[in-house]
C-alpha cells in the first residue's frame, strides 16, 4: 500500500490565523480579524503563485503588502519565517515513525508526500527535519510548478513512482485535494486528527492486508 501525506497541517502544525495576530497585532485584534487577514494573505492568488513557484518570496512580500495596505517590514518577517517555524505535530511524527517501522519490518508499505509548498520553505524543511528521509519519495509544488488540486500533480507522483491507484491512500486536511485524489482512483482520507487517521489506516491496511 502507498500512503501519500500532506505536509501543512498534517505532519506540521500550520495556523494562520495565530500566525498573523503574532505579526499584525492591531490588525488581527480579535479572533475573526486574524482570520479574515490570514485568508487575505493565504488565501489570494498572490500565494497560490508562490506556492506554485510563479512568484518569488520577494514578489509575495511585496504584492501582499500592497494590496493588503500593510507595512513591508512585518510582512517580510511574517512569510520569510514561515519555512523555520513549521514545527511538525508529534502525534503525527508517532504515526509516521510507526508506519515507517512496519514498512522495515513487513515491506507492505511505501511513504510519499505532496504538499504544496514554496521551494524556500521546501528547501528549509529538507535541511531541518531528518524525519523526511523516511519517505520514498514525493513532490512539492513548487520544485514542478504545479499545486493541488491540479490532477497534474497527482498524475506527476503516480507516473514518477509506479503508484496503483487501488493501492494508494491520500491523506490531506482539505476536502478539495482529497476530491481530486479520489477522482483519479486512489482511496482518501480527510484529515482531522491523529487519533482518526489511525483508525482510518487500521481499516484500510486491514482491507488490503
């Protein structure tokens, strides 16, 4: 079986609307004002472009700021440490070691990511975290200019690794990605927290055992 993992918001704690009220304090005063900029800042083109590798860190600092009429200097801080502090979610590290042991043991398991991710906070990830080198294989978005939910990617991942479909589950905290993975014949998994993510794969890997 093939576990396909997100990365943001799955194996790391990603929260934007904390991440902001942290660097824009007055602007994010209130829980539904952290979220409304962090949507503006995370959820716009501009990011989408600098998740797919069409825009650079400098071109997002500078368009968001713009756009969002916000001061350069804090939105520079704010998106240029995102890649170092993006801490993984030790109850997921649990599940990902023990996946990666099973895998040891039996063989019946290979590890890939598809994350969409900026090449800076890629690179950053790669240097950081040993944990990485767990996995088989996978892609960021940024290294292939292409993000999820494009079916491209999918394909990419599937093409690269000889991935069956009928024998690949993936995981990720959007609805949307999870849609699309279905739609190209590979189980999906919703994720919400650790804990069902387990019972989740104890059902799957059961099935195909």
């Amino acid at each position: 079986m093939n576990l396909v993992f997100d990365f943001g918001a799955v194996l790391f704690d990603w929260q934007p609307a904390q991440l902001v009220a942290e660097y824009f304090p007055q602007q994010a005063a209130t829980p539904a004002a952290a979220a409304q900029l962090a949507h503006g800042i995370f959820g716009h083109t501009d990011w989408h472009e600098f998740d797919r590798g069409d825009l650079t860190l400098d071109a997002v600092v500078a368009r968001t700021a713009q756009r969002l009429l916000l001061p350069q200097a804090p939105v520079q801080a704010l998106i240029a440490g995102i890649g170092d502090g993006l801490q993984p979610n030790e109850a997921m590290l649990g599940v990902l070691s023990a996946l990666s042991q099973r895998r040891e043991q039996r063989g019946d398991l290979r590890l890939y990511y598809l994350s969409n991710m900026p090449v800076p906070y890629a690179r950053t990830l790669e240097r950081k975290h040993v944990f990485l080198q767990w996995f088989d294989g996978g892609i960021f978005s940024g290294d292939v200019l292409c993000c999820k939910p494009d079916p491209f990617i999918y394909q990419m991942l599937q093409t690269r690794h000889a991935l069956a479909p009928a024998l690949t589950v993936f995981i990720d905290d959007l609805q949307t990605n999870v849609d699309a993975a279905s739609a190209l014949g590979w189980h999906g998994i919703h994720f919400v927290s650790a804990a069902q993510l387990q019972r989740s794969l104890a059902n799957l890997l059961g099935q195909h055992s």
